[in-house]
C-alpha cells in the first residue's frame, strides 16, 4: 500500500541529505527518534528526515505511525514524503516546516506570536483533531498532543505531526467505535491537561484552547460539568472552544467570572439553557461571542454595552426576548452582529447609528413591531 501512495527513499540519499546524519542537521528530538534537516540532491527540496532510534520500542513506534499517517490526508497535518527501510535503519521523510514548532514560536522565539496567528493555530488542530476524531474510516486517536507536535508552515497554519503514539479504533457494524483501552478515545487528546493545545506557563498571556468534539455516533455525548469545572481555574485562558456539544445546563456564570483575559468564547449549538449570565458582559477583553444556536432566553441585557472590545456577536437561534439595549451601540469595535431568530420585540434603538465598522447585521425572523429605521442605510460598511 505504501508503495502505492509514497516514495521509497534510499538510505544514500537520505544520508547524503543530511550530511551522513551530521549532528549540525538535528532540528528535534522525540522519544523515538531524531529529525534531521534534510536538503535532497536531485531535486533540491528541503525535507525533514525522522530516524528511528535503535530499540524494540522505536522501531514499533515508528511502524505504527507509518501504518497511520500514511492513510491521512488533511490540510493541517504534517505530510508525509515518503520512507526508507535499508541496513537496519527506519526512516521517514516529511515536509519541512518553516516556523518550526509551537513551542518555540511561543517560548524561545523573541517575536510575540501575534493574536491573530495564534487563533489560526488553535482552529487548524481544532479541524485536524475533527478529521481524526470524526471524518476518517477508522477513528484516529492521536494520544500526544502538545505544542511541541504542533508545526507551523511558512503561513503559520497548524500542521499536526508526530504518529508515533497515535492508534485507530475500528469502526462496529453498529457504527460505533471499539475502544480497546481506556485511553483510547477522542476526549483523551481533547480534554487531557497535559494535551491541551498550547502550552501556558508562569506570566505568560500564551493561548490555551480546550475543543470538544463529540463522538461520531447516533446521539450526541453527554458533556459532563465535571469536565468543563476545571477551565474555570485557569486565568490565563483566552481561548475557549465548546461549540457543538450536548451540554443541556446553563452557562456558569460564577465560572466565566473567573477567565478575565478571555478573548474567544464559542458555545455555539450546545444546548445551553436559561439567560446570559451579566458575568459574560464583564469579560472587558473579549473580541469574539457566539452563543448562537442553544436554547437561551431572557433578555439582552444593558450590560452588552461593557464589551467595548468586542468585534463579532452571535446570538441568532435562541429564544431572547425584549427590546434590544440602547447599550448596543457602545460596541462601536463590532463588526458582525446577528441576533437572527429569537423573540427580540420593539424596534432597532437608533444608537445602531454608532456602530460605524458594522459589516454584516442580521435581524431576521424577530418579532419587531416597528420598521427598521432607514437611517441604517448610513452604515456605509454594511453589505448588502
């Protein structure tokens, strides 16, 4: 099989690319092996050289993840090249990533990683994870995610590596999956602290984001609040993902108070209940809501108005009711707001006016008694 999708390198040629395993080409370690830098003769390419280490276990290791790796493909994992199996030696060449790993772009590099490429690395693991958890024939539990098998390509997209630990999980008649150990399922690379996404540290405002898929299978898993407790403990959080999930409680307030560097909040479609917790209104960094798609009620509260720094909005699809808050206009940063299908009544507060950068607003299927002002049509932004 392999044969069919990769090429089988020689071991002259890889040892050729690396300078015969020259000391000055090692670019990482891992439990298994060594990774070279690689720079092909024919053709030029750079390339990144895996070397099994020299025991029972690495060569089984690297085996396996030959066996895994070797079926996938996603935009957002590492690709693999192909391999060598001569004189004793496994080898396997991938792709070489520009940026290097997670860890040091985040911990050793004098460049803070700016926001916006650490919300593009969180999302592209986050849609890797989906691909191995949800969409692949056999369910692939990868079993090692840390920053350090995060990589990141020369556009600082998520490029997820290192196999060695990974295993499928067979997918029963019945269609659902058979874990033959208990760590062998989707929440022990989602949900293990010790395999969050990135890495925090001591005065540190590094990204930690927590994505929670649910199992592919007919009902959706029930996430437990025993889970989600222990993300309220952990300040530094600005990023945190928990859409689509089978929550059925409401949003913790008395939590939420706790993240106050959050500047991500995604909770959309999972079941939560009841009204928005005024809690939510004090996150003051918070740049991105979306509660859309649960079953909320209540009211919009004035306190909206607090999130100054806010740029997108979602609360379409719940069942919010009442006037919108004159406050709304105090978002003057926001760029997307849609409060599609609820039971908002009244009318438009004219303070929309204010909201100069707005790009896209969505109003549909409210209960207004009153016509939308044709004053919004001043909102140059908007798209039509």
């Amino acid at each position: 099989m392999f044969s069919l999708l990769h090429y089988g390198f020689s071991y002259e040629e890889l040892k050729l690319a690396t300078k015969g395993f020259n000391s000055t080409r090692i670019i990482g370690h891992g439990a298994f092996g060594t990774v070279y830098k690689g720079i092909l003769s024919d053709t030029g390419g750079i390339v990144a050289v895996k070397r099994c280490s020299h025991n029972g276990q690495g060569k089984a290791e690297f085996l396996s993840e030959l066996s895994i790796i070797g079926t996938l493909r996603h935009r957002n994992l590492v690709r693999l090249q192909g391999w060598c199996h001569e004189k004793g030696e496994i080898l396997l060449v991938y792709d070489l990533m520009p940026n290097g790993s997670l860890d040091k772009a985040l911990f050793e590099s004098r460049k803070v990683l700016p926001w916006s490429h650490r919300r593009k690395i969180l999302l592209g693991v986050a849609s890797a994870l989906a691909y191995l958890h949800q969409e692949c024939e056999n369910q692939v539990i990868h079993r090692d995610i840390k920053s350090s098998n995060i990589m990141l390509d020369e556009g600082f997209n998520a490029r997820l590596g290192d196999f060695g630990l990974a295993r499928q999980v067979t997918r029963c008649n019945d269609g659902f999956f058979s874990y033959e150990l208990e760590d062998w399922n989707s929440t022990s690379d989602c949900c293990s602290w010790d395999r969050v996404i990135c890495d925090s540290r001591p005065n540190s405002r590094a990204v930690i984001a927590l994505y929670l898929d649910s199992l592919q299978s007919p009902e959706p898993v029930v996430v437990s609040s025993s889970v989600l407790a222990p993300l309220f403990g952990i300040k530094s959080l600005m990023m945190l993902i928990l859409s689509s999930n089978h929550i059925q409680s409401q949003i913790a307030g008395e939590g939420i108070a706790n993240l106050g560097n959050l500047v991500h909040l995604d909770l959309m479609q999972s079941n939560f209940t009841g009204s928005i917790p005024p809690q939510v209104f004090h996150l003051r960094h918070l740049q991105y809501l979306d509660l859309s798609g649960n079953l909320l009620t209540g009211v919009l509260k004035p306190e909206v108005g607090y999130l100054q720094k806010l740029r997108i909005l979602k609360l379409g699809d719940n069942f919010i009711g009442g006037n919108i808050s004159m406050e709304i206009g105090n978002l003057t940063k926001i760029q997307e707001l849609s409060l599609r299908n609820n039971h908002f009544s009244g009318g438009i507060p004219l303070s929309v006016l204010n909201l100069k950068g707005l790009k896209v607003l969505d109003l549909r299927e409210n209960l207004f008694s009153q016509h939308i002002p044709t004053m919004i049509g001043r909102l140059s932004n908007l798209s039509t």
